[in-house]
C-alpha cells in the first residue's frame, strides 16, 4: 500500500514537473516568435546561446532591413519569463548573411561573427568578414 502511495506521488510530481517545463518553454516560444515578429526584418536567422553568461540561453537574430540592402542583427536577451530585444547594428552593408557565435577574443563572452557578399562587387562573388566584439553590455564592430 505505501509502495502504490510512493509510486502515485512520484508519478504525480513527474507529471508536474513536466507540465511546469512544457508551460515555461511555451511561453519563452511565443515571447520569442512576437519580438522577431516585431522586428523591422524581412526575414530572419537565428541561434541561440548565452551571451551574457549568466545561465539563460539567449537569442541572436540577424535579417535584411525592409527597404535597405543592409542587414540588421539583434539580441533577444532572456529575462526568465521573456526575451527583450536590443539592437546591435543596423549598418551591416552584406548579401545573404549568415553568421557565428563563437569567443573570438578568448574573453569567456561570445562574439558574432557575420559574413556574406559584399553589394559592390557585381561580377564576381566577394564575401566579407563583420565581427561584433561582446563588451557585456555593448558590442563593437572590429
Ligand atoms: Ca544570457
Ligand atoms: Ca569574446
């Protein structure tokens, strides 16, 4: 009898836990999917990791501008219950982005490496490097 009560109370707190984390990540997915939204992007790219290292998964978002042959890239930083998103650079003067998120420097914070085709060069391809230096609270363009 108390082995059923133990087992019912383990399934129990299981089954919450569960409905707890499924609650959490749905709603983080919808603040995420209604500031991309929100952005002045065309369309978007994006990769998660913690840039802030203070143990939550942020969110780097890069897209091409409406209107402009510029790309824009964004940081949707992660406040527990939902992401605030900061500018970084709305000036990348780049083709068919894409970008990396890797410690460039070796200062323990993650750099944003972005590369893609420069608008200049008609004939032939010619891809450039932009990388945005993680300074904690702002970034510079190196
Ligand atoms: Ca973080
Ligand atoms: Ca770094």
């Amino acid at each position: 009898m108390k082995f059923t009560k133990t087992l019912t109370a383990l399934a129990l707190s299981g089954a919450l836990a569960i409905g707890y984390w499924d609650f959490k990540d749905n709603t983080m997915e919808i603040s995420r999917k209604s500031e991309i939204s929100k952005l002045p992007i065309k369309s978007s790219f994006c990769q998660r990791a913690d840039m802030n290292n203070n143990g939550l998964e942020d969110y780097v978002v890069a897209g091409p501008l409406v209107g402009e042959d510029k790309v824009a890239i964004y940081l949707l930083e992660n406040k527990k219950t939902h992401y605030e998103p900061k500018l970084l650079h709305d000036e990348i003067p780049l083709k068919n982005a894409s970008f990396e998120l890797r410690d460039l420097n070796n200062d323990g914070l993650k750099d944003i490496s972005i590369r893609g085709r420069t608008q200049i060069e008609k004939i032939r391809t010619h891809w450039k490097c932009f990388n945005l230096i993680n300074k904690g609270a702002f970034y510079i363009q190196e």
